[in-house]
C-alpha cells in the first residue's frame, strides 16, 4: 500500500512538473511571437551583399542589425518590436523606409543596385502605404531629371525659357503634394505613416513648416496621441510642438 502511495504521488509530481514546463514554454512562445517581426526577401543583384537596418529616433538613426543576402539575394531575419515604429533598410546610398508592428512578416523584393525605385513590399500595411508615397516621390524625381536633361541639351536662350517654366512646374507640384498628402494624414489620422507625409521635402523643400502649418503638426500629433499615447515617435513629435509654441509664445511676450 505504502508503495502504491509513492509511486501514485511520484506520477502526480511528475505530471504537475510536466505542466508547468507546458505552461512556461507556451508563456515563452506568446511573448516572444507578440514582441518580434520577421523581414525577409530577395533582391536581383543582391548576391553575398548586405543591407543595414535603422530605426528612425527623430535625429540620427539608430542601427539595429546587418543583414546579409546569400548568393541568391535572399536575407532574412526576425526583429525584437514591442510597439510600430518607423525604419530605415538601406543598401549602400539607397534607401527605403518601413513601418512594421508586431507579429508581421514582411516580404521585399527589387534590384539591389535600384533599391528605392524597384522594391516592392508585402504583410506590413503601413510599409505598403510608405511604398505609395514613395512612388509619388520617383514620379517627381522623374520631371525634375528630365528638366536637367532638357537645361543640359538647351542653348542659353532656351534656358531662360526653361528655368521660367520649372519655376511654375515646381510651384504646381508643390501645391498639388500638399493637397494630396493633407487629405493622406486626414485619412490615415493615428498612424506613423503620417509623420513621414508631414516631413515630405520636394528637391530638398519641405512641404509643410509649423509656422504656416501648424494646425496640421497638431492634427498628426492629435491622431497619434489617441492611438499610441506612450509611442516614442509620438512623444518626439508632442516635444517639438511643444518647444515650438513656447518659442512663439516668448516672440509675443
């Protein structure tokens, strides 16, 4: 009887050990599948070349990781990210930017050797909503090649005429990108995607300055707080909106 005991006690301890080993492992593989993101892909040209990982601070990037592509262009790799934040993946002077959450698994795929104007992006929505605005971006990038193409080729007559008229054209695009990316922040309120169309620049120009746009900082700034209060990204931007109205208050004072 007194065997019995034992033995039944022992299979009761070891079943108890063996549960609580469950637990912690499924404890460990929720946590750790909540705080990751994975990025992986193939770029033509990519062959034993490497990308660098940044993340966006508000003043120098931070890097994160090298990733390395094999022969083929492939690379993959799983990243720590507790909340969404915005990324730097560059290659060589090239570059693209990303806004990954938790738990996605993003795909990229280009030409190394082209990298911001071939990639392509999937399984991170806001990283598909940067990659619309940067084609936006090349497009621009295209009329303004195309003009130094034309001043090149031109005489000094034909200069004059075609600086006048890439005045007007610039003047035009500019207006026309802040009505479209205006209406983009109305429509995406809460997302960091919306800090990246509020630091737009056009040929080194920003689109939009808190002195004559300062109702706007305050709409992407109002539409962050409401989602991710306790964002580092959010918690930059509340500071310089801050530090800017202080500073126009001691103009007035």
């Amino acid at each position: 009887m007194e065997k019995n005991n034992k033995k039944r006690n022992l299979l009761i301890l070891a079943s108890l050990i063996g549960l609580i080993v469950l637990i912690i492992v499924c404890i460990l593989l929720f946590t750790s599948s909540d705080d990751t993101y994975t990025i992986k892909g193939k770029l033509k040209n990519g062959k034993d070349k490497y990308l660098v990982l940044l993340e966006s601070t508000g003043e120098n990037p931070l890097v994160v990781d090298t990733l390395f592509l094999d022969s083929k262009g492939r690379f993959s790799k799983k990243e720590k990210l507790k909340e969404p934040s915005l990324f730097i993946l560059q290659a060589d002077n090239d570059f693209i930017t990303l806004c990954p959450s938790p738990k996605e698994k993003i795909k990229i795929e280009g030409d190394f050797d082209k990298f911001s104007l071939t990639y392509k992006v999937e399984g991170s929505k806001e990283s598909e909503n940067l990659h619309s605005l940067a084609e936006r971006q090349i497009k621009i990038g295209e009329v303004f090649q195309k003009f130094q193409q034309d001043y090149d080729n031109a005489n000094p007559e034909q200069r004059k005429f075609l600086v006048k008229e890439m005045r007007m054209r610039f003047s035009q695009m500019m207006k026309e990108e802040q009505k479209f990316l205006k209406t983009y922040i109305a429509e995406n309120k809460g997302s960091l995607t919306t800090l990246v169309a509020l630091y737009t620049e056009i040929a080194g120009q920003p689109l939009f300055s808190f002195g004559y746009d300062g109702e706007l900082y305050k709409q992407v700034l109002e539409g962050l707080q409401r989602t991710m209060p306790q964002n580092k990204h959010t918690l930059n931007l509340q500071n310089f909106v801050e530090h800017l109205q202080a500073a126009e208050q001691n103009k007035e004072d």
